[in-house]
C-alpha cells in the first residue's frame, strides 16, 4: 500500500512541478518512510523486550542484527527507486526548456511581406519567424518542427514531420515534407489544420507576392511557382538550378550545368541573364547586392550588382554557411574550425561570435540561430545575439543512443546548402 503511494505521488512530482521542487518532495517522502520504517522496527523491540530478556545475550544480538539488515535493505531499496525516478524525471522536465524572454527588439526581426529571408533559404530554412512564435528546425527529433512563444520563451513541437525550408506567410507555416516525399505542406501558426498543398517534391521555397516558388526535384531541379494553395502550378525556367533567392523583381540561381554559374530572371521566368563566371553558392540578395560564397576562389565571399557590375571580393577565409541581414555578415569560418564569424557589409570589422563550431545560421526575432555537431552528428542548436553575447540553449542531444534508434537518419550533409 506504502508503494503504492509513494509511486503515485512519484508520478505526480515528476510531471506537474518543476524539477527542483519533484525533488524536495520525493526526498522528504522518503525520509519520513525511512523513519517510519524505523519506527516501527524499534517499537517491535520494545515490545518483545520483556520476552527478550530470557534469550540469551548473543541471541538477542541475532534479533537485532536481523531487524537492522531488514531496515537497510528497505532503505537501499528506496534510495535506489528515489534515483531512478530522480533521473528519468529530470530527462523528461529537460527535453524543450523554456528560453529566455523577451527579446529585445535591435532590428533584427524579419520583413512580413516574404516568407522567409533569403540568407535563411541558403542555409535550408531551418529557422522561420511568425507573428506570435519563432519555428525551428529540430534536429534532435529528425526534423520536427518546433514553436518559441515570443512572450515567455516556451518551447512546443508542433510538427512531427521531417521538415526543411520554413517560410511563414499571413499567419500560415509552409514547409518542405521529407518525411513525404518532399511534398509541401502547410500548418497555421500553433500546428493545426494540417494540408498537403502540393505533391511536388520541392527544395528551396520561397514565398512573395502570394506566390511560393521552389526548385521541382522531381523535374530535373527546374524552377516552378504556384498560388498559395498549390493552385496553377507551372514551370517558368528550364534550368537544372538550386540555391534559389526570389525578390520583389527577379530570382537568382545557379545553373547546376553551366558549373555552377550565378543566374537571374524575372519573375515569369523570362529574361535569363548570367550575372557571372563564377562557380558560386549560398546566395544572399541584400540591399542591392547579391553575396556569394565564390568555390571558384576557394570559397572565398564576394559581392556583386544584379547587373553584374561592382564584383569585388570581401571575405578571404573559406567560408560555408553564409547570411547575409541588416548590417553584418554572418559565415562559418573554416579556416578557424568552422567558428561563426561576423564582418561589416564591405567585409571589414572581422571578429568570431563563437568558440564552437556552427552550421546553417539563421535569424529570426533579433537573434541567430547556430546548429554544432560533434563527428559529424548532432550537438545542439544555440542562439546568440549578433554581436556574439546572450548565448542561449535552444535544444541539445539528450541521449545519442536513443535518439540513434528512434529518429529518421538525416545528417547535416543530407541537404545541400545552396
């Protein structure tokens, strides 16, 4: 009957209250059963102690040793059950912790007029920023989608789904469904009324005008639109293309089979234009710029006009994972170990934000957003201010050899960073 209750109360600590105080109320439980225990085994002595006395003196030491080996047992049993409820609760209450609140607003908040930033899109659309959450990626769960409340930093998977590029768009989250074939799909803010807008598989989405535009990997990579409830959908540029970034008035891409070559064309697919030679990825368009990690110059970052005028070189480290926003760029440097990077526009001002590793780096609600691996694998997904202060956990590896059996096997490496 005691364990009974203790195992109820147990259940009830470990999920309702915070971690701390589950644990206050389990220790005292278990001390005053202890004490009970005890009790009760000191009684049953004093009550035979009369009996006792005509035992001799070395049974009456047998007695007592026997009681107190019983006793002992209980107590390591209990202390042994009190750990391991201890330790399963605290993996529970640890999995989403609530985030730091609020954020200040510096500028860094998304425009509300495209579903995504471009700098964001090049680093496959792990981030998004709505009206009331921020949405992430998780990695840890093989890609679900999970909501940061603006107000209070609480976490929630709301998607179960394997999901890349974000886009959120009048109160809507579109996404590319991996764990469907690619297809796209959408939620509203909070993760319901789930729909399949389209049974197209689709890199690269991005959403303006009412318009979502994406690169069709089941037609060869060519560019195709569509309205936002997957209605008219059409091909609009013939090319075999990824790392599409689409603005107000044209769309720039590279052409997988002119080497990699940085393209444009108008909105209807129309007036193809090359912008450059060079064999180019991680495509950012910012403030009459197009930003580009050059692999023809070691992937070193240039800059250059949609005109193709003003080509210049900013950044000389080998650079991955480029965005482009606001004042600053952000990189990953791998001439330092792959540390997140920040430079002036013109590239001046170079300093490290990181002392770790960092991949895929979005922004949203004034922050960056930074992914670190281990081996290859997964570690944990940071968010910092973008002068480098104000780190926060957002999510990290709980237990590699669950999370090794029980999410979709999808490393870094398993979507191209365009």
């Amino acid at each position: 009957m005691q364990a009974r209750t203790l195992c109820g109360f147990f259940k009830r600590s470990s999920t309702s209250e915070s971690i701390p105080l589950a644990k206050f109320r389990v220790c005292v439980i278990a001390m005053v059963w202890y004490n009970k225990k005890s009790k009760n085994g000191l009684s049953t002595l004093n009550e035979t102690e009369e009996s006792n006395r005509r035992l001799s003196a070395p049974a009456e030491r047998s007695l007592l040793n026997i009681k107190m080996k019983k006793m002992k047992r209980i107590a390591i049993v209990a202390i042994a059950l009190l750990m391991i409820i201890s330790m399963t609760g605290c993996k529970k209450e640890m999995e989403l912790q609530p985030l730091k609140h609020p954020v200040p607003n510096i500028g860094y908040g998304l425009p509300e007029d495209v579903g995504n930033i471009s700098g964001n899109i090049a680093n496959s659309g792990l981030v998004a920023e709505g009206d009331n959450y921020i949405y992430y990626v998780d990695l840890y769960k093989g890609g679900s989608i999970v909501s940061i409340n603006k107000l209070n930093g609480e976490q929630k998977v709301i998607v179960s789904d394997t999901a890349r590029y974000l886009n959120y768009y009048k109160g809507t989250l579109y996404y590319m469904n991996y764990s469907d074939k690619g297809y796209i799909y959408s939620v509203n803010q909070i993760g319901e009324e789930k729909k399949l807008i389209a049974e197209v598989p689709a890199y690269d989405i991005n959403i303006i005008n009412d318009t979502i535009y994406f690169t069709h990997d089941g037609d060869n990579s060519y560019i195709y639109c569509m309205n936002l409830d997957g209605k008219n959908l059409k091909k609009i540029v013939e090319k075999s293309s990824w790392g599409l970034a689409v603005t107000e008035d044209r769309m720039y891409f590279i052409d997988r089979y002119d080497n990699e070559k940085l393209y444009s064309a108008s909105l209807d697919g129309s007036d193809i234009k090359k912008v450059c030679d060079d064999s180019a990825r991680n495509i950012n368009v910012w403030d009459g710029f197009i930003y580009y990690v050059n692999r023809s110059d070691d992937d070193k970052v240039y800059r250059i006009r949609p005109d193709g005028t003003g080509r210049e070189l900013l950044i000389e480290d080998d650079c991955w994972h480029l965005n482009v926003y606001q004042d600053y760029i952000f990189y990953s440097n791998y001439d330092q170990d792959g540390f997140v990077y920040r430079t002036h526009l013109d590239g001046s001002g170079k300093i490290a934000l990181t002392t770790e590793p960092g991949k895929y780096i979005n922004i949203a609600d004034n922050r960056l957003y930074y992914f670190s691996e281990v081996s290859g694998e997964y570690k944990a997904t940071y968010r910092i201010h973008p002068n480098g202060t104000q780190k926060e956990t957002v999510n990290y590896r709980k237990d590699k050899k669950k999370e090794t059996e029980e999410t979709t096997s999808i490393t870094f490496e398993t979507f191209s960073v365009g």
